[in-house]
C-alpha cells in the first residue's frame, strides 16, 4: 500500500478501515437496536452513561498491560476484545443481565482499544504530515462506511441480530493481521506526576468532543431511524448514502490543516459543525427533510475529524509520552460524553422533544474551537505545524521527551 510514505502508518491505516467495516457492519445500529428490543431513549442513553462509566473506571488497566508487553501487542488484545460485544448485542432482549453483560464487555474492549490505538496513530504518524494523514484515514474509513451499514442492515432485517452481528466480529478479529506488521512503539513504563495535568490540552478537548458526539449521535440515529420506517436495512442505506456524501471532503481539506492554515479551519470546522447541528434539531422527522439534512451535513462535515485529531495526535507526540497523554485525554472523553448522555436522559425522561439532545451539542463547539486554536498556536510557534518542517527520523517514533525510557518487548 502507497497511500502514505510510512510503512507503519498503511498497515495502520488498513486495520483502522477493517475496524470501520465492523463498526458499521453492527456498532452504528447498537442504538436503534437497543430501541427495537424495549428499550426507552431515557434508558439508552442510561445505557451508554454506564458505559463510559465503567470505561472511565477500567482504564488504569491498559496503563498495566502496555509497559509490560508493548503498545502495538495491547492494541491487537483490544482489537480483539472490541470484537466481543458484537455478539453480546445480539442477547439483549431489554432490561436485564445481558444488558448489563454488553455494557461491561463493551467498556472493557474500548479502553484497551481506543486508548492503545490513539497513542500508536499518535507515536507512529509524521507530524507534518498529520492533516493528510488523518484524513486520509477518515476517507477510507468513510468508504467502509459506506459498504458497512448498506450490508449489515440488509442481513440484521433479512437474517436476524447473530449473522449480522458474528460477522462484524469477525470482521474486527481480521483487522488483528494488519497490526502484526506494525513497528513497536516505545512508551515510557512509568511517569512522575500527575497524567492528567501533564495532558490538560487533550483531556478538554477529548471532554468537548465527548460532551458533543455522545447525546447528538444517538439522538441523530434515532431520528433516522425512524425517518427511514424503523427499518433496518432503510436505515442502513440512509448511513451509506450519507458516507457516500462525505467520503473525499476530508481528505482536501486535510492538506490545509498541513499546509499552516489549521487555526483558520478551527473557525471553519466550528462553523459548519455549529449549523449541522441547528439543521438536525431543527429538521424535524419528515423522511426527506431527514434525508436532505443527512446528506448535506456528512457531506461538509469531513473536516472535524481531521481537524480535531490533527491537534490532538501531535499533542500526543510531543508530550512525555503518547501512551499516557491519551490516557488522560480518553478519560476527559468519558466524562463529557456521560455528563451529556445523563443530560439527554433527563430531557427525556420528563417527555422533551429527542431534538434538543442534539441542541446540548451547540454550546460546546466555540468552546472547543477556542481550545483547538489554542493548541494549534502552540504547534506553530514550536515551529512543529510550519510548512517545510520535517522533525528528525527518530521523533516519528517517539519525541524527544521520551530519551531514557524503556521500549516494552
């Protein structure tokens, strides 16, 4: 694979496209899934508040297992736990001991995965390369996002939840075989202080994205679902299509974020983010405004994600260590998308319209604007986000920070 110039990062890159496949062969229907089996939309979100929860608790964990036998072996056990709930989903028949078995396996297989996989995107990527390479990432990923939802809600309304879902396993245990081929990152076994001081930039921007996605998401996919008849293959076009839409707008404006002007797209991002979520609280449930809304919102929202892990991975490599930076900010994650989820529980739970847990959103984006411009300043005056600057072949593996520490087996 030619698609970027570091070895490292291709087969990263593929086994991030395969996760994406699965993702979307299951995960992006476990919300309307969960409605479809009983469940009320207070209780889904209570659902997904108890998950980041019991994330936020087991994260430690992944700080035990990496020093001792290396990052890139801890991403494929995650890799592979993450694959668990998939079937898991498929015993959930409402309120009850396999719902709570989901929530624990879910949370146990995205801490080692998320945590690990971030920190290696982080250590492994070239930092002034970081914009395309994101994008890049996203833009693949928006073409498994395309196959995945069509197909995997043509089997789960033809076949029933244990095909669909045993498949998308089986597809996130075959992204394992791409990370064999991934060099070692070295991490450091142990830092002095305080992680989540050491990593104040990311843990608020991971609580601004999490305060953001987690009750507008599931908010926005209930809403489709019903637009599309409460159907699950409907449902799983109307997801395709809308990849289909944003699949290369990232991928362009990635080179941007490269090329010095990421504090410029910051305002951008924050613009277009700010008016996809005034348009989805606003759209009502009407099938074709529904549509419309779906198409035109993935369509220019391929800029957030490039945006705002640009920052956030080349924070990562500059700081002690990537590993324990995104620990940290993986825990800013959990608390914002809990206070949200609760939040949109609430709103629920007394009979307000689903829209308005998409309106929780808006606050949070100048908010988060504010802070990527903060941290892209700060990657410009380090001279790090300057077009022409190339660090040193031993800082795409680890920066400088990192002389002295132990590289794991």
């Amino acid at each position: 694979m030619t698609f970027f110039l570091n070895r490292d990062l291709n087969y990263l890159v593929v086994h991030a496209t395969l996760h994406t496949l699965a993702w979307c062969f299951c995960g992006l229907f476990s919300g309307v899934f969960l409605l479809r089996v009983g469940l009320s939309l207070p209780q889904i979100y209570l659902v997904f508040a108890a998950t980041l929860t019991l994330r936020f608790v087991l994260r430690p964990l992944v700080l035990r297992m990496a020093p001792a036998i290396g990052l890139r072996r801890t991403l494929m056990i995650g890799t592979f736990l993450f694959a668990l709930p998939f079937p898991v989903l498929a015993l959930v028949h409402g309120v009850g001991m396999a719902l709570g078995l989901f929530c624990l396996v879910t949370a146990f297989g995205e801490v080692f995965y998320w945590t690990s996989y971030h920190a290696c995107f982080a250590a492994l990527g070239d930092t002034k390369m970081r914009g395309s390479q994101v994008a890049g990432r996203e833009m693949l990923g928006a073409l498994a996002g395309i196959v995945g939802p069509a197909a995997g809600g043509l089997v789960l309304a033809e076949f029933g939840p244990w095909p669909a879902f045993m498949a998308a396993s089986a597809i996130h245990i075959a992204a394992i075989v791409p990370l064999v081929h991934v060099s070692e990152p070295v991490i450091a076994r142990e830092l002095p202080g305080g992680l989540y001081g050491a990593a104040k930039s990311g843990v608020w921007l991971f609580v601004s994205d999490g305060w953001i996605t987690a009750s507008s998401a599931t908010a926005w996919s209930v809403i489709m679902f019903r637009a599309a008849g409460a159907r699950f293959d409907a449902f799983g076009g109307l997801l395709a299509a809308a990849a289909l839409a944003g699949a290369a707008g990232g991928l362009v404006l990635g080179r941007f974020i490269d090329g010095g002007y990421a504090r410029r797209l910051t305002f951008v991002n924050a613009t277009i983010l700010a008016a996809s979520l005034m348009l989805k609280s606003i759209c009502g449930e009407e099938p074709v405004a529904v549509i419309v809304v779906a198409l035109g919102t993935t369509m220019l929202g391929g800029l957030h994600i490039p945006t705002l892990m640009s920052a956030l991975y080349n924070e990562a490599k500059a700081s002690r260590c990537p590993l324990h930076y995104q620990f940290a900010a993986e825990g800013g994650w959990d608390v914002g998308g809990t206070l949200s989820c609760l939040a949109a529980a609430a709103l629920c739970a007394v009979d307000l319209p689903l829209q308005l847990a998409i309106v929780l959103a808006l606050p949070m984006v100048p908010v988060q604007a504010r802070l990527l411009t903060i941290s892209y300043g700060k990657m410009l005056n380090s001279g790090k986000n300057e077009p022409g600057h190339a660090p040193a072949t031993a800082d795409i593996l680890c920066p400088p920070q990192c002389a002295g520490e132990v590289e794991p087996p």
